[in-house]
C-alpha cells in the first residue's frame, strides 16, 4: 500500500464491462525526493469505494486486495483501490506537506482544516 | 492501474499461443518528470481488447484484472491490457499534455480534438 | 521483501471493513543512493501483526505472503505488512545508517542500543 | 508486459529444481532515459521458451503469464519468461535503437537487417 | 527474477511463524546505472533454500514462484527466494563487475575464483 493524495478524476466511455459506473481516481504518491513547487501529479488510477473527495489524502492497496475493498475478489478488470482515507499521520521527518491534510498546491489557497 | 498513452504498436511471429490475434500496443506511462520535448516512449506492451486509436489516453491494468479485461482470468500468458479509453480527465495540477486528448509531439501537428 | 525503518503510523475512519483494528504503520526502505541528512520518509504503508516500535527497523512483505503473516490468504483489502523486526543486520558495504536497531535522524537525539 | 532486448544468457548448477532443463536470458529493457552509448545491461533474468537469439527484441511478462507461456500455471519456480520474439515495432517517437531487430551496440558491429 | 549479488545477512526474532528457521539474505541487484566504488547495498531481502555465499552472484524471483522454490506455493509469510546460484554470465555489453564470480568491492580484498 502507499500514500498519497487525490490529484484528479478521470472518465471514459470504453472501457472494461467491470469498471462500469466504479469512480475512477488519480492519486499521487507522497514522496520526498519531490522539489517543493513541482507540479505533483502521478498517473495511478484506482478504484474508489470510500467516496475520496480531491485534496485528500488516502491508502492505495492493489491486486486482489484492492477488489477486496471493492466487494470481493471477483472478476474484476482493475488492481488498485482507495482502502482508506486518512484522519491523521504521524510521521515525525516527513516533509510538511505530507500533514496538510488537504491539496496544499503552494501556496495562498491552501485550505487547513487541521491546526 | 496507470494513466498512459499510446504511443506504438508491435507484431510477432514466434510468441506465447494464448497472444494469438491480440493486438500488442505500446503505451507511454503520463509522468511529470518528464522534459518538455524529450522523446516520449516508455515500452509498456499490453493487450487491447478494446482497440484504441495511436495517441489516445488509456488506462492499463496489470495482472488479474488485465486478463479479466480480454474475457476472464484463463491461462493466457500477458498481464499488461487496456481496460479503458479516456474520455475526459480532471487534474488541474498536471502538465499540460495530460489533458492533450489525443498525441501531442511537440508542435504543429497536434491535434486538439477537445477545447 | 525489502528491509527497511518504521517512520510513521497513519489512521483512518473511512476505510476497507478488513483494515478494522489494524494498525497502520508507514515504513521507510533502507536505501544507499539517499543523501545523507535528506528527510527519509517513503509511503509505504503496511499492517503490522508484530507491534514494531517507531524506529526500528523491520522487514516487509507484499501479496500474499502479507496476508499469510496476519492470520491467512483470506479476503484482506491489503497487500503490505511487517513479517520481522530485526535484531541484527550483517551488511558490510552498507551505509552506516543501516546497521543502527533505531532511528538515527542526524544527530543528538539519536539513540543506539546497540554498541 | 516491456519490450526488451536480449544482452544475455545465464548458468546454474544449483538452483530450483523447476529451473532445470530451462534456458535463463538476461533481457535489457528499452527505455528512453538511457543516454547513447552507455553499457545498456539491466539484470532481467527470464525463462525462454522461444529460442531468442542474443540481440533480438523481446516481449516479457512477469507472473501467472510467465509460467502459462512455459507450458501452464504449474509450481515453476520462475516468474518472468520471453513470450513473444519481435518482427516489427512502429512507435514513432522512439529512439532510434528501439527500431533495430538486433542489438546495435553503438557502432560498426552493427547488424541492420531491416531498412 | 533479477541478477544479484549477496551482501548481507538479516536476522530476527519476531517474526511470522512462517520465516521460522528460514535463511535471511540481502541481495543487492546488479544494476549499471550505479557509480563504480559506491556503497552497492540496495535491501531487497530473500529466503535462501540454497545456502547461498556472502558475494556470491543468484537469481531472485518473487511470489508464487518464491514459495515454490521454498517447497511448495503454501501459505508462507515470504515472496522473495534465491532461485539459483550463477555459475556463468555472459553478457558482453555488462559492466566488468558483473563478470565477477564474487564480490569486488572496489580493491584489494577482492577475490577472483575465475579467470
């Protein structure tokens, strides 16, 4: 599993019987070796069954435990889920933008629900 | 699952039975480390069951789900597919390229099928 | 598997019903190629059936073998966890980091117990 | 599934006894961040059930695939074999290497049996 | 499977039931992206049912194909094994430490078992 942070949404028409109305989310993976301002946007697109809103962050599990957190570990045509999203994290020598709670995108209209 | 992008395609004789009449694509992984202009074509090969178009974004799962996408979890021997076409994707912080619906290479023939 | 050094633990309401009661740590891969000084944190999240300190370095393990170490290939909606906490590391040409039982952040606070 | 290029073959006396009787290349992927003339050998080890020749271009897939193209999901000890021998690659955007059949290791060596 | 090298050994005592009286070894993958005369310790960590030597160069596999080699696809606590012990590699275009049958590290210590 890994953290990160829901950066997009992503729609399609096409696509496997089994992702039929499943919202599909792009999350970015915390990560420090990222420069600060850098635009942090990474291409995992996974399953969301918690109802994860943009900004936040979340675990991401993948193959059978990712259709696990979907309903079971049926014939699924995709491999990775939003299992969690996150109330807190303590991680003493993470960068600070790994505590904001929500998408701090640099600056003014960073939203802090957590002091 | 990964967001990515077609971007070739590749034929074999000698090969697994079971990838028999697959079509085999390429797709280019969207990732923002990447330079502007640099030559963009990562070799992820899947199976696309779903015939997308050279340049379309596309959404490719690995594994299981990848099988269960070209019609159930039998013994075929790949486990990269396309298991959908992307209509649309909303990720504001991205690199601009990622919401070029279809290949843009740099310059004058991009297309712009969407405003 | 891969050895690395507990740096976090993270908690969540809305979450997979499997993670229910599991803690959650998030575990930092020991790595050579890290600048010395850099903040070393990396999201991999992963369950942890053995009670791991903050600190201490354990061993971590994907897919099933995960499952296996907290009770069972059952349905689990996740796919890391702590199979071992170490107690002695024979590396040589590893960076000196490694071989500390505790976190040593670069400085005074660090403690060793081990000579 | 990546597209690669066989730069190897590798011996065993002891190993797996599902190894036996199996022929072991070391596949180098194809990757556009490498920069021209530099020794392009990554330590891919893959089962070949196909017969490739040193240089050619290869598909590999990992896993459950990898034991189907040796002859079925059985309890093989490997989980990464050739399964599919490239004639043809159009990828536009490519590096020039990618496009030729066998290895071009940066000079007068170089076979070129396609136009 | 990758291409590695032994460099370490892990030991512990809290652990999954499954690792009990399983050999633990750090295998650093050969890779030619590193610098020469850098620390070579990258901590991926493997079961060894082949008494694998301290510089010795194996093979690794993961998952299904890891248990397998460890006496069957069980219910272990592990997915990483050594798979073989290399006797011979040819790889031409390898770097030169590759070729060593034993660990190099960088001077006078090195032992050359082959010519």
């Amino acid at each position: 599993m890994f953290l990160g942070r829901v950066v997009g949404e992503v729609w399609a028409t096409r696509k496997a019987d089994d992702l039929a109305g499943k919202r599909l989310l792009v999350v970015q993976a915390l990560d420090e070796r990222r420069e600060p301002g850098a635009p942090k946007v990474t291409p995992v697109v996974c399953a969301d069954p918690l109802g994860a809103a943009y900004g936040q962050r979340v675990i991401v599990a993948f193959g059978k435990a990712a259709r696990v957190a979907c309903g079971g570990d049926g014939d699924y045509a995709f491999e990775a889920a939003i299992v969690a999203i996150v109330d807190d994290l303590d991680a003493p020598l993470a960068p600070p933008e790994w505590n904001e709670p929500s998408l701090n995108d640099g600056g003014a209209d960073a939203r802090r629900e957590r002091g």
